[in-house]
C-alpha cells in the first residue's frame, strides 16, 4: 500500500490530554506524513480543539458517544460501553475503513477491545505489547516485549514474542537477523527462575528466530540485542524504570549547564548535540508500543502523552503498515501452529 492511502484511526478521548494533545499530534501527521486521519470521539470537543483555518483535507471525524476512563474496570467498560472510542476505533480497523488504531487511554481497554474486535493472530496465545528503547548505539534500538500485556507468561508465550519481535526487528527497524535476547538474572543458561529455564530451552530449539541467549539488566542498553523477550511484570517495571532514569539524565543536564553569558554561549555551542541526546533518550521521540499478536495494527500510547509523542506513534503506525507487518505475521501461521501443538 502506497504511503499515501494510509488511514489511521485515532482514539481522540483517550489520555490525560485528550483531546486537544491528540488531535494537535493527529494534525501534524496528517500534514507530514501523507496519511489520513479518522479522529474518532466527541465531534464537539474535538472540533473545539482544531485550530482555525486548518487544512481539512484527509480529516475525518467520526462520532463516538462514550469514552473508557481510567478508573474502570477495562474487560467490562468494554463490553458495557459499545460506543466507546476506542471501540468505534477498533472497528473501523475490523471494518477495513482504517488501516491502524492508536490509543493514549486506558491500555487495558486497548487491548481488550483489539481481543474482542481484531481477535488473535492464528497460532498465537498471547498478544503482546512491544516497545522500543534507545541504546548506547546509535541508530540501533532494542525491541522489548512483553511490557505489560501479560504479567504471568508461560514459556510457550515468551517464545511467541520473540518470533513476533522477530518479525517487527526486521521489517519495520531494518534489523538483518535481529538477536533476541531472554532477559534473565544471569548470562549462563542455568540461571533463572523455571519460567526462564523452559523459555531458554525453547528459544535455543526454535530455527525461526536467532536467539542468542540470556540478556541481564545491564545488556537491555547495550546495544548487543535487538530483541529481549520477557513477561509483562518485569517488562512493565523496566519499561517505567528507563522512562524514568532518562528523565532524570535530561534535568541533570538542563541544571549543570553554566549559568551567565558563558552558559548562554555554551548551551548554543552544544544545543545541536544536546537536541540529539533529548531524541535517543525522550520517550516522547519513540511514540507508543505495538500490540503483536492481534489481527491489527494497534499502537498504545502512554497516558500522559502529548503532540509530538501522538506524532511519533502514528509515524510508527504508518510504518507497520507499509511494511505489512501484520501479514508478515500471518504468514508465520503453519509455523507458529506447529510450534504450538
């Protein structure tokens, strides 16, 4: 598909700033990107949020008459609110009227709604939600997977996961033969608790994936795997964990830049490569996690997200579908049936 036929629906209630952020995000995707926007919610708030004199082409409001909030139970909220945003979203993916769905509200609801609406990829058991993460190579970042989809995984989940991070490493990053790592408490493979002994195991044996081994805390960053595979608790914590320390790293820096006309001359010496440390480190520049494993694109995005993260996400999103990740999945369907009988 052309980059231009791209539609990407956009849950515009979903987020803490929703949904002024989302649609300014959603605005300037539309202008750079060449994609169209199906901006699905309340036309009311939505259209108060659109800036005057904006270019209408290739915007599409679609009506929702509920939205999921963050309080509730997501599997419920889900089936009790039909109308909700997210789900007039998700159907219009399983409608083939849009070829992407992107979400910044409850990321539970996101994924329950692609279950119920999308359903699982065949041979899959377990969606899973996938982030990418800087390392200190540049130009090189690392897919996480899962990051809180499932927070109890079996060994078959995990290797599920790598086939898909796989797939997604090589197609969508450009990885050749990306390296897939199982994050464990220890690079020997003995180490671990049973779920990492049998996860190896069946890592090590599968022919579909080039595994490479145990990936410990320290490695996530390195730059040495392109994927690391493990169950959305530990994927969760390490996910807001790194958020946060690259957070911390950018304040240290603001705070230690002389002061006075020295630090003004400094900062603009150095705001070229000080522009560059902010897009490897910022969540902001990597957008939202995919959910693998369900028959969509779908893109989840953090909560507290604003325009440029809403930009980075759709151009994510655009990706998936130009390279035809979600059929380079299903085509794995013989293979991943067969490993999971």
């Amino acid at each position: 598909m052309g980059s231009t036929g791209v539609r990407i629906a956009i849950d515009a209630m979903g987020g803490d700033h929703a949904p002024s952020e989302i649609v300014l995000g959603a605005l300037r995707a539309k202008e750079e990107l060449g994609v169209k926007i199906l901006l699905v919610g309340d036309p009311q708030q939505i259209e108060a949020v659109i800036p005057p004199k904006t270019n209408m082409a290739n915007l599409e409001i679609v009506p929702a008459q509920e939205a999921i909030t963050m309080d509730e139970e997501p599997l419920n909220a889900v089936r009790r609110k039909r109308q909700a945003s997210i789900n007039v979203a998700m159907d219009l993916v399983k409608n083939k009227q849009a070829d992407a769905v992107f979400s910044a509200g409850h990321s539970g609801a996101a994924m329950a709604s692609a279950l119920l609406r999308l359903g699982r990829l065949p041979g899959i058991d377990r969606p899973a939600i996938g982030t990418v993460f800087p390392t200190i190579k540049a130009g090189k970042p690392v897919m996480i997977l899962d990051v809180g989809a499932n927070v109890d995984c079996r060994p078959k989940f995990l290797e599920q996961f790598a086939v898909m991070g796989s797939i997604y490493s090589q197609y969508v990053l450009g990885t050749e033969q990306p390296k897939i790592g199982l994050l464990n408490i220890g690079e020997e493979d003995t180490k671990g608790n049973e779920l990492a002994l049998r996860a190896h195991q069946l890592l090590r044996e599968n022919t579909q994936i080039n595994f490479t081994g145990n990936a410990e805390g320290r490695d996530v960053l390195s730059g040495e795997f392109d994927v690391i595979v493990c169950d959305g608790f530990v994927g969760n914590i390490l996910l807001k964990f790194a958020e946060a320390v690259g957070g911390v790293i950018l304040q240290i820096l603001r705070e230690e830049l002389p002061q006075g006309l020295h630090g003004q001359i400094g900062t603009a010496i150095l705001k070229p490569n000080l522009k560059r440390v902010k897009q490897r480190m910022d969540h902001a520049e990597h957008g939202g996690a995919l959910l693998l494993g369900v028959s969509g694109i779908c893109f989840i995005g953090h909560g507290s997200s604003q325009a440029p993260s809403i930009f980075s996400a759709i151009r994510m999103a655009k990706e998936s579908v130009d390279n035809q990740v979600l059929e380079r999945l299903q085509s794995q369907y013989q293979i991943l049936q067969k490993e999971s009988s």
